[in-house]
C-alpha cells in the first residue's frame, strides 16, 4: 500500500499562499488598516439581511427623526430606516466600485497587452483610442454614457468602466513595451511557443504587478463616481445606493444632519480602505520595501 502523497494540493497551497499575502499585508503601515476596513464592509454587504434591522424600502415610522436607540441612524424623510439602507447600499456601492475596477482591467489588459506586443499599426490605433478616452473627463464620459442610454445598475457600470480604463491600459502598455524584449521572452521565442502563450503566461505574470496598485485606487474612484451620480439624481432608482441616499437627502441637510452624514461617512470609509489598502499593495510589491514587509513575517 502506497503512503499517501505529502504534496499540497492546489486547494492547500492557494490557501498558503493568501495567508501569506495576508501576513504580508498585515506588515505594511497602512495595508493591515485597509484589509479591516474591507473585510468589515465586505461582511456588511453580503450578510446585509442579517444584520439590517428593518427592510430598506419599509416606510412605517415617523419621518426624520433623529439617530436613537431604535432607529441608529435615524430616519429619512418617508420614513425609512437609514442604517438599514446605509447597510443595503453597501451591496450596491462595493458592486459598484469592485466591479468598474476589474472590469476595467479586463479591458485595458486587452488593450495595453496588444498594443504594447505586436507595436505598429495596432499600437497606433489602440493607443490613440486610450488618449481620447483619457482627455476626456471622468464625469463627461459617464453623463454622456448614462444620458444616452439610460441609468441601470449594467449600464452604470459599464459608462464607469469606460470612464477608468485608460489609465490601467497605459500601465499595462508601458509593462509590455519593456517586457517584450527581455530574454526570458526571446527564450520563449526560441523554443517555438505560441504568441498566444508568451503574452499571457510568461509576460503578464510580471506586468500586471504594478496594475494591480491601480485596480484598488480605480476601485475608490469608481464609489466616488457612482456617489456622485446618485447625489445627482442619475443612478439606478430600483436600488439602494449611498449617493441615491445623499440625493434624497439634499434637502433636509439644515434640518436633519444625519440624513446626509451617515451615507457620506460610508462613501469616506469605503475610498479610506481601498486607498489604504492600496498603499499597502504598493509596499509589498515596491523591491525597496517588499523584503522589509516580509521580513516582519519570517
């Protein structure tokens, strides 16, 4: 009878490999605070029905009154219980935000990979395209995008990925111009293996290292973008959003204070915790501080 295999499976070794992520993380200044923040509003967002005391949409107390012990965050001006619709909107805003960042890195993945590898013409064209989208402004792109057709949750999404991917395309870009032409990949040439192949096993590994920095701080601005939307009026009226909230709350801000203060307080907590998290990124995979960072580990 064979001994059985002592070799980590694939399942084993993921899991040593995100804690040790984690342990590095947790050793950087500002990474540990961000990963809290995130883990906080990510439990939040997919345990909402538990946690959230009444239905979002329930409209069966008194009108803006203020936080107390019943209602923690007081009510808006129908009614509703605004800590359940803060912790509802978390869903929406997270979505949001985590959705436009890894959307836009599929896209400028695609477009910053063939760009930056195969050069001439299909360089031109696609480069081009990636500084018409960025000398655009942000809010212009999304207004234009949602004004045209229309404010659901996909639309939305997709006017904010088209908003944020230049930037991650150029980074993506840069990585593979300077890529391209190390050995490794003249190695890769030699020994007769697919475009196909080299560009996504032997040089995206390495290029996507400093996108990833951006994917968090693409994350934070894409909040930003849907908050401000909401606060305008233009997000997604079949769901419960942060800037939904601060629209409906626009009026009442001399008079009910809490309307507006615990929506804006989660938008800051949410762009504070990528931003951190961020940062932490950056110190993990920056070669001056990465042995630092890990050095706290061993």
């Amino acid at each position: 009878m064979e001994p059985p295999s002592t070799a980590p499976g694939p399942v084993r070794s993921a899991w040593r490999g995100f804690r040790a992520a984690l342990g590095h993380m947790a050793g950087t200044r500002h990474g540990a605070v961000g990963c809290a923040i995130l883990l906080v509003l990510a439990i939040v967002a997919i345990f909402a029905p538990l946690i959230a005391p009444y239905d979002p949409l329930q409209q069966a107390q008194a009108s803006l009154t203020p936080p107390s012990m019943r209602d923690l965050f007081g009510t808006d001006n129908t009614g509703r219980d605004i800590f359940s619709l803060v912790i509802y909107g978390t869903r929406t805003s997270l979505a949001i935000g985590l959705g436009a960042a890894f959307g836009a890195l599929v896209l400028s993945g695609l477009v910053g990979m063939l760009a930056g590898y195969f050069r001439g013409p299909v360089e031109a064209i696609l480069m081009r395209l990636a500084e018409l989208f960025q000398t655009l402004p942000v809010i212009v792109v999304v207004l234009f995008t949602v004004a045209l057709f229309g404010s659901s949750f996909w639309l939305l999404l997709a006017a904010i990925i088209l908003a944020i991917w230049p930037v991650e395309a150029r980074l993506v870009y840069g990585q593979y111009l300077r890529l391209r032409s190390m050995d490794f990949v003249a190695a890769a040439k030699v020994a007769d293996m697919s475009t196909i192949h080299i560009m996504l096993r032997e040089i995206l590994p390495n290029a996507i290292r400093p996108v990833i920095v951006q994917v968090a701080l693409d994350a934070s601005v894409a909040i930003l973008i849907e908050a401000g939307l909401g606060f305008l009026g233009l997000s997604d009226p079949n769901t419960v959003s942060w800037g939904q909230l601060l629209y409906v709350a626009q009026d009442y801000m001399t008079i009910a204070w809490w309307t507006s203060f615990f929506p804006g307080a989660a938008i800051c907590l949410a762009v504070v915790g990528l931003n951190l998290f961020a940062d932490g990124l950056n110190e993990i995979l920056d070669p001056r501080t990465r042995g630092r960072a890990g050095g706290l580990q061993s």
